[in-house]
C-alpha cells in the first residue's frame, strides 16, 4: 500500500456517511412552516373537478376547500393562497364578480375564515384575469391594451372586499405599476391597516403557466408580455423590487420559483422583508409527468426541487405539494 503523508488531508466526506451526520450538518432546513398551499375554488360544483394537467391537483367545492384547510393546519403548513373559478357567464370586461362581496372568492375567503381561525394565513389572489372574459389581469382600453391606471382602481375595489372577507394577505399579481401603493392606501382608508401584502414583485412572461389556464378556466387571448417580466431581464426586477418595497409591501415574491432561482437568490440577499417564491403548474406538471412516466424518482425530486427554493432564499414557498410534503416532513 502506497502511503501519501496525510493527503487527503481534509476529507468533507466524513460529514456525509449516515442519513443523521447529513441530517446534523445539513445548512438549509425544509420545514412544513414555510409552506403555502395554493388552492382553486370552482362557482356552481357540487363535486370536485380534477384539473387533468395538474394530477392530483382539482377545483374545489366550498366543502372541499374547507376539509383542505383543516388539512393543511394539520400537517403545519403555514398558508393557503385562494383563486377563485367562477361562472363564465358572470365574467365581463371589467371583471365585476372579482368586486362583488359574493363572488366566489369572497365568499371562499369567509368560508375558509370560519373554518380554520387564525391557525392558517388566509391568503387571496388580487388579480382581475379569473373573473375578466378577455382573461387579462387589467381593464382593456378601446383598442385592446390593459389600462394601467384604470385597473388600478379595480384592485383597490378588490382589496377592499377581500380584506372584508377575511383575507389576512393580499397577493396582488397583476404586475401594473404603482398596485401595491394604491392597494395599501384601499387598505388602509377603509379601517384594513393589519391585512399584508404579499407583492408579485418578480412575477416573469413565463410558458410554465400553462396548467395554470386550465385550473382557473382562463379565458385568455393572447399574452401578457406588456406587463409581466421578460424572461431575460435581472436589473429590471431589482427596480420592481424597490418600487414595491418603496409602496409598503409587506413581503415579496419571485414567480416562477424553479427557473428563476437566480432572481430569488438576488431578491433574498438585498432586502429586509420575508422573501415567497411560487413553485408554479408547469413545475408542478413536469415533476408528475415525468415520475408517471417512471424517468425519475417523484417524492425524492420533489423535496430536492423544494429544498433549492428554499437554499436559494426563500422563507415561503407556495406549492401545489404543500400539505403532502409538510406531512412527510412532519414524520
């Protein structure tokens, strides 16, 4: 046997030979607290609709939504981050059923409140897309662009009726300019000072939402490439974020989660805010697609994809596996 002095001399592999050396060193820690559960909640159902891109993920009924809740309490997951499907008959151009107190969502954040209390974050989509026949997130002009200004005036009326739902965060997701401001100061006149806001400071022109469509029955033409993030741009959510920060968000998020690992990362290293990123449908759908087809193993890439959310920065992670993975981490 050839001797070689004390080479190697430093060998990292000792910190990694059983299951609990690992666990003891380990540097970043998945916790079911940093956990959000996004969930869909579909008008006139009287049973649940599987949304047939997203397996195991579906269109509640109010009940359903509720037992999901109590759920997600169970497990410890930390919140719940609504969107409401209502009727494509009451969808307009303005998107009056996201304003009206008994709008699905409304009356989905005042069911889930009564369900659970205070022991999970109840948190509301603040966007006009679910509800608009255009499925853009904004007020169109004449000829066919989204109003910036006027659609901010739609997402006061919106905070304001969600906030008197129950809704403890606001996420507004619509990317117009100045929304956060104009959804602090809705809050804050009408006696909401509490209620946070959670900004979609990063929310990127992404092809990984397509699932999303069909979970909340889109009716979108077209794209939102005019006021959602260009997929090649960084300084520019860097501005987003101070504009954000500067308007009064509470918390902010970088979404998609998964390829944008680089934003979340700078996010999370410039502010003094709790950072969210959004493990978005087509993430989810990859993950499922690919482990039913038997080309990977499904629940070790699942908490390996979580847990590079979370070493890039984030303290809240929404993710369709919320509940499942807070009880595998629970064990």
């Amino acid at each position: 046997m050839t001797v070689y002095g004390n080479f190697p001399g430093s060998r990292p592999r000792r910190l990694r030979t059983t299951p609990v050396m690992r666990r003891m060193v380990a540097e970043t820690r998945l916790d079911p607290a940093n956990l959000i559960l996004p969930a869909f909640v579909r008008e006139g159902v009287d049973a649940p609709v599987a949304i047939s891109a997203m397996p195991g993920v579906q269109q509640h009924t109010l009940d359903t939504l509720r037992k999901a809740a109590v759920d997600a309490v169970a497990a410890g997951v930390s919140g719940i981050m609504l969107f409401g499907v209502p009727l494509d008959e009451k969808k307009d151009a303005r998107g009056t059923a996201g304003t009206d107190p008994d709008g699905i969502l409304q009356v989905a954040l005042r069911a889930v409140r009564e369900e659970v209390g205070d022991d999970l974050v109840v948190m509301s989509d603040l966007c006009l897309d679910e509800y608009t026949d255009h499925g853009h997130c904004g007020v169109l002009t004449e000829d066919g662009r989204v109003d910036n200004d006027a659609t901010l005036e739609r997402y006061a009326e919106m905070a304001q009726v969600q906030a008197d739902a129950g809704a403890h965060v606001v996420g507004p997701s619509g990317m117009m300019d100045g929304q956060v401001g104009v959804i602090r100061d809705a809050l804050d006149q009408t006696g909401h000072e509490d209620v946070s806001i959670l900004a979609y400071t990063a929310k990127y022109s992404s092809a990984f939402y397509g699932p999303f469509r069909e979970a909340v029955g889109s009716s979108l033409q077209g794209d939102r490439k005019t006021y959602q993030q260009d997929p090649a741009n960084v300084r520019e959510s860097m501005r987003e974020l101070a504009l954000d920060l500067e308007e009064g968000a509470d918390m902010v998020m970088v979404k998609p989660a998964g390829p944008y690992l680089d934003i979340l990362a700078k996010v999370a290293e410039s502010v003094d805010v709790p950072v969210a990123a959004y493990q978005i449908s087509g993430e989810y759908a990859m993950i499922e697609a690919a482990a039913e087809k038997g080309w990977i193993d499904r629940d070790a890439a699942i908490l390996e994809s979580l847990t590079g959310i979370r070493r890039a920065g984030a303290q809240m992670i929404l993710t369709y596996w919320a509940t499942e993975v807070a009880r595998r981490l629970g064990r």
